[in-house]
C-alpha cells in the first residue's frame, strides 16, 4: 500500500490565483480530511469528508472547496489564493467514521502565496 | 469545538532521561491520539488511547477521560524521539477531529 499520498509537495502560487491540491489513499478508508499547519499552532481542520459524494465543513473552511467524487480521491481547492494561506497542507484518512481510531497522514504540501 | 491544550510547550531533555508530556480537553471525547511529527513534518500516529493505558516498547500512554485528560510517557529518551507530540480528539457529537498546539521535544546526546 502507498498508503497516503499528496501533491505537490512545494508549491508557489501568486495571489488570485487557483490550485487543486490532490490527496489520494488505497487503504478504502471511509473518512478523509484535509488540515492546515501554521507556525506555534497545532493542526487546524479545513474540511472533512465520510464517503464518497459527502463532505462537510471543518473549523476553517472559508476559501477552500472539496469534492469526494470516489472512495480514493479528496482533492482541496483554492479558489483565489491569499497570502493568508500561505501553510503547510496535510491530507489524512481513517478506516471508519464511526470510530476514526488510527488516522493517517500524508507527507504534506508545503504552500507559499506571494 | 473542543479545546485542547497541551503542556509543556518546549521541553529539553538530556538522552536518557524520562518525560511526561500532558493533554487536557474541555470535552467529553470518543476518540484520542498521540502523534509525533518527525523534523521532516512527518506525522506519525504513536496511540489511538481514549481511556486506559497503552504501552508500545518505551513510550506508553494514559487516558482519564472523566477528568478530561491525557499523559504520554517517553522513557529513556533518544534524539530520534525529538520533534514535535501532538494530542488530538474527536468528539462525541459530529466528526471533527481536533488538535493541540504541540509539545516541541529536543532531546540532546
């Protein structure tokens, strides 16, 4: 198994300008998320998905969309890129919603807005 | 959401001592983890330990959940145990999942 995978890895984007960060994982986990990671702050929940064609809103969600059109695949949106955004992305998965015991995380996408 | 704070925030150990790194919650919770993030941002789960006691080789973890906290043990520390320990939960109601700010471990040969 691959596991949890992202990419990229490094990003550059300009302000005002969109990107699809992609997230896919082969273990047919139910439960799929995307974080933030700011500096001096844990992880922030961005947006969360139960299974394939649900998704929700996290703590954070304003300027991000998702879509969870398979079991494998939770791609994050910028719809405009703001230097607020400027963060390191991590994708993570878990077996089930019902008990989310071990999640997974990706290797993350480190993300700079000039 | 749930509050999560974690203590202490930075924390140096010589090699070979022990430590105990603590997470308090405002929340009843259904689901806690451990996870180290390695100096290269990996992050890695260590416990999924909502009540009880875990022990995995020299690490171990305690969970009260009725008073709403979380003890990580690291016994006879190495440098590769430096990085940074997160605590996170999920609640009882809905499926977020929310994290702390982190305990940074530095641990010196």
């Amino acid at each position: 198994n691959a596991g949890v995978t992202q990419t990229p890895k490094f990003q550059v984007l300009k302000t005002g300008q969109s990107m699809t960060l992609q997230c896919a994982q082969d273990m047919n986990h139910e439960y799929m998320s995307w974080y933030r990671q700011d500096p001096g702050m844990g992880l922030r929940l961005i947006h969360y998905s139960v299974g394939a064609g649900i998704t929700d809103q996290g703590e954070v969600p304003n300027g991000y969309n998702v879509s969870r059109s398979t079991t494998e695949d939770f791609p994050l949106r910028l719809l405009s890129a703001a230097p607020s955004q400027t963060s390191v992305y991590f994708c993570a998965s878990s077996l089930t919603t019902h008990r989310r015991d071990t999640q997974y995380f990706g290797p993350g996408t480190r993300l700079t807005v000039l | 959401g749930i509050q999560v704070e974690q203590s202490p925030p930075d924390l140096i150990l010589q090699e070979g001592a022990n430590s105990t790194l603590r997470c308090n919650f405002s929340d009843s919770v259904n689901n806690l983890q451990w996870f180290h993030q390695n100096p290269w941002g990996q992050l890695i789960n260590l416990f999924y330990i909502p009540s009880g006691t875990k022990q995995n080789g020299r690490l171990s973890a305690t969970t009260v959940a009725t008073e709403r906290y979380s003890l990580l043990y690291i016994s006879s520390s190495q440098t590769t145990d430096s990085g940074v320990y997160f605590c996170a939960v999920g609640s009882n109601t809905g499926n977020q999942f929310y994290f702390g700010t982190g305990t940074s471990l530095t641990v010196i040969p």
